[in-house]
C-alpha cells in the first residue's frame, strides 16, 4: 500500500502539527486546480502531489473530516457550513476564509502547494492573493480542466472516495484493486452524500455562477492553464505536466 502524505496541519487546522512535514529543497510549487465537480481535480491532485512534492489542501476534504467529530465539538457556523455542503450549495465565503486564513502556515509548507476547491468564487480569489501577497509567496500556475457537461455528470456517479485516507476512485475508470476498498489504507469506499443526483445538479449550477469567472480572472493575470480532462487519469496527468514545463 503506497504512503499518503500527512496532512494534519491543513484536516486539523488550529494548532496541528504534521508529523512528517515535506523538508522541500526542490522547487515548491504553488498551485491552484479549478474545474468543474467531476472534472477528476482530486485524483490528479494525487497524482501531482505524489511527483511535485507539494501538499494536497483541499476545503472540501475539512468539511468532510469535521462531519465526522461529534456534534459537541462543531462550532455554529461549521455546522451550518455542513448543511450547505449537503445540499451541493457553496459554504459562505467568510466561513472558508476564516477557515483557510486559521491554516495559512500551510501555504508556507516549504514543499508548496495544491489547492482543490479553493478558490471558488471571486471574492475567495482576492482573499487569496492578500493573503498570498502578505506571506510574500506567489502562485506559479492555476490549472483549469475542462470537460463537457455529460462526461462530468458519468464521471460524478462512479466516484467513490475512501473513508479512511480519502482516496477517490472511480467504479470503471479507476476501480480499486479489490472492489470497495481502498488501494492505500484498506478502510471501506463510500459515495459522497453530495455526488448524489439532487446534489449534482445544484453544483455545477453553482460552478457555473460562482467559480467559472474565476478563468477570466487568473486569465487577466497571466496564471491560467487550461486542459482537457477527457481521457484516463494517466493521459490528463501526462497533459498536466506537459503544460507545468
Ligand atoms: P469539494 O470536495 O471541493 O467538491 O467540496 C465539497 C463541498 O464543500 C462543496 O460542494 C461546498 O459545499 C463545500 N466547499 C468546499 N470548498 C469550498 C469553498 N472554497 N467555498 C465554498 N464552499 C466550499
């Protein structure tokens, strides 16, 4: 089983430490993915955390980790937060900036950078670069994958994800050795309460609205790359790194 990285700092936040922190060295790398649900931005930010080095942050993944701590243990506003995700809505920017700006050591992880699903509305974008602007780091690219509407809806209902370590797979194109269990950790693949149909549809209305403007906005600053995200993980991989170099 291979080894993910520890991400405690970023799950956690607060004053969580990862064990085994990246000691950097090579270049780090600091960039943002954006795409549509579905798109697949979470298997290739595996797969480019596994080459670059860099952290997976993922805001999505925090929200999914405190569904899990007992409701005692859930402020107001994360558990507010939790009824948006549920329904696919966007979780109010305030609530995620707060929650990203309490993990900013993150962004200054020596082995760099890879945010899933951060930014995702114009406001998240600006409240990024300040803080980006204020820690003196920059970003070095924002990867856009594109795929047409029907692929994504296929690509969404076969997602599986793993309970344990949150590997996702997919039940045709990136199936698990063994069916239902995850390749890296062992524990039990679960459909996300938000990959459900009802919440699909409610999501990529909300992409449309709220994050689409993001590719003009990283275009008009000179940071987007665009690929397409047709084809197996491996070929959207080998793409990706073509367009890093
Ligand atoms: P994801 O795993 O990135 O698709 O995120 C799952 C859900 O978490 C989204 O549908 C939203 O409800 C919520 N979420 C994650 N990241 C953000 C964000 N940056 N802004 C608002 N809501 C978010």
């Amino acid at each position: 089983m291979s080894e993910k990285r520890d991400r405690t700092a970023w799950i956690k936040g607060g004053d969580a430490r990862c064990e085994a922190p990246p000691r950097g060295g090579t270049r780090p790398y600091r960039l943002v993915l954006l795409g549509a649900p579905g798109v697949g931005k979470g298997t290739q930010a595996e797969l480019l955390c596994e080459r670059l080095g860099t952290c997976h942050l993922s805001t999505g993944d925090i929200f999914r980790a405190a569904k899990s701590l007992p409701e005692g243990e859930r402020s107001p506003a994360l558990e507010a937060a939790l009824g948006y995700m549920r329904r696919g809505d966007l979780v109010p920017d305030e609530t995620v900036l707060s929650m990203v700006s309490e993990r900013v050591n993150c962004l200054r992880c020596p082995g760099g950078f890879l945010l899933d699903g951060f930014p995702r509305t114009v406001a998240q974008a600006e409240a990024l670069g300040n803080l980006l602007k204020r820690e003196k780091l920059a970003l070095d690219a924002v990867l856009n994958y594109e795929l047409p509407l029907d692929q994504v809806v296929a690509r969404i209902s076969g997602r599986r994800t793993c309970s344990g370590c949150k590997a996702v797979f997919h039940v045709t194109t990136r199936p698990p050795r063994a069916e239902g269990v995850c390749d890296h950790c062992g524990a039990k693949l679960y459909q996300r309460e938000d990959d459900r149909p009802e919440s699909v549809r409610v999501r990529l209305q909300v992409y449309e609205q709220s994050t689409a403007p993001l590719i003009g906005f990283y275009r008009q600053r000179g940071l987007l790359i665009s690929i397409p995200a047709e084809g197996t993980p491996d070929a959207i991989y080998q793409r990706t790194l073509t367009a890093l170099r």
